[in-house]
C-alpha cells in the first residue's frame, strides 16, 4: 500500500493535476497544499463553525501564533479533507491523536483516507464527524511533517456564549497509528511535545533560524486557556497554553542558539 501511494504520489507530480473548490457541511474545512508549514490549511472561506472560532488564525486576527492548520469546532460538526484546489501531489489524512472513545463501537476515530489531486469535473475530499471532544490530530503518513489540528468543544460552546474557554483537551488520548499507545493522560510528557511539536512545524514563525552567527529562538504559542489532565485524572485547569509550553520546553525569554556550522562536504541533506 505504501509503495502503490508513493508511485501515485510521483505520477501526481508529473502530470499536475489541478483542481476546484466544493460545498461543504457546518464545520471546518482543510484544504491540502504542497506548501511546507501550512500543508493542512485551515481554508477560511469554506469553514463555517458555531464556535466562532474555526480557523484560529482567522479568529485571533493573527498567524504568529497559530499557524493555518488549526481550529476549534463544536460536537456534531464536520472536519473536511480536501485536494480539491492547492495540492498537485497525493496526501493522506490519518488520524494520529484522538480523545480515547467513549463508545469504541461507535467512535468515528481512527480515520484513515487518501485525498488524490482533485480535478475540476471531480475534487476529491473526504468528511468526518468526531465522536468524543477533546484534541484529534492528524497527518499525511506520505509527509510526515504535514499536521491539522482540531478541539472539538461541547455542542454549545463558542465565543458568543463565553464559554469556549478553556478548551479541553480531554483527559487521555489514543496513539495507535505511529506509536501503538493508548489512553494517554493529556498532560503527560508525550501529549505536550506532540503538541509542542505540532505548534513548532506547523507555524513558519516558530522555525528556527540558523545564521552564521550565534543568535536566539523565540518560538511562540497561542496564549489561551487550556485543560489537560494528569495521569492521575486530576486537571490542570485554565494554564496559559503559551505559558505552559514555554515553561515546560525552556523557551522563556527565547533559547539561545550558536553559530552554524557550514557543512564539511557538498551534497543534499
């Protein structure tokens, strides 16, 4: 299966497909891109969530913080995969992290789809409905760098009502497809650098930037309440999102980078 999505991922390649946009359902919709960073791209113009917040870096005014590949949306919505306009290579969406179900029989998780270069007479997409609240995340497992992220909140929160805050990650969380874990205490050790990490590839802005002088990196997270829960079951309550990771990672006040090291021997890396 991995070599036949290889071979189809090299075809796209050289014949370029294209593709249109689509209708969509109450929820969000990512749209696939070959772009490094916002490869899963939160699309805007196709998202319609009742939390209000959707695509968070549309809600927050700012991309800095956030990236493009996240967003927040109510149970019962949808979360739309689609390489229907931007992406000329085969992706896949698998789910990596979700909220431990509360009816396996039932639960929608885990997900697991090619999305194949859409044309304009056939955009390919495909939708899911999350079954539990809390942090499902997903990737391509053909680039493994490509990330979208999804709370999913109570059915009646959103920011109108003043209750959004703070989002809940759920108290454990499943692994299964990359490392074979399940019921994973959201404020673990493992949970914060998934999520570090998700926040660190996924945001241009938190790239490390190696110059030939020493220099320092100042990587930055959205900066609003969040719930997590210990192994234990015990929560902690409303932490600073920004403030936890900094503090947990070491990144208070930046971390100072040295200078560069040229390589010895010409090549690619």
């Amino acid at each position: 299966m991995k070599k036949r999505r290889i071979l189809l991922a090299l075809l796209g390649i050289l014949v370029g497909w294209g593709g249109a946009g689509m209708a969509h359902a109450t929820g969000v919709t990512f749209q696939t891109t070959d772009n490094p960073g916002s490869w899963f791209e939160c699309d805007v113009t196709a998202s319609n969530s009742a939390t209000g917040a959707g695509c968070v870096h549309q809600a927050l005014g700012s991309d800095k913080t956030t990236g493009k590949s996240l967003s927040v949306i109510q149970l019962g919505e949808t979360i739309t995969f689609t390489s229907a306009g931007q992406a000329n290579t085969l992706h896949t969406a698998v789910s990596l992290i979700y909220p431990t179900p509360v009816n396996p029989t039932t639960s929608t998780m885990p997900f697991d789809v090619d999305l194949k270069p859409g044309s304009r007479s056939h955009p390919h997409s495909s939708t899911v409905t999350p079954s539990d609240p809390g942090l499902h995340v997903f990737f391509c497992d053909i680039h493994p760098y490509m990330f979208a992220a999804v709370i999913v909140v109570p059915a009646n929160h959103s920011l109108t009502n003043s209750n959004l805050f703070p989002l809940d990650f759920g108290r454990t969380v499943e692994i299964p497809r990359v490392l074979g874990l399940s019921v994973v205490p959201t404020a673990s050790d493992l949970a914060l650098r998934l999520v570090h990490s998700f926040f660190i590839i996924t945001n241009p802005y938190n790239w490390q930037n190696y110059a030939l002088t020493s220099g320092t990196w100042n990587p930055s997270y959205p900066s609003v309440p969040v719930t997590a829960y210990f192994l234990d079951n015990s929560p902690a309550t409303g932490v600073n999102l920004n403030g936890l990771l900094q503090s947990y990672f070491g990144e208070t006040g930046g971390r100072t980078l040295g200078a560069a090291v040229p390589p010895a021997a010409p090549g690619v890396g």
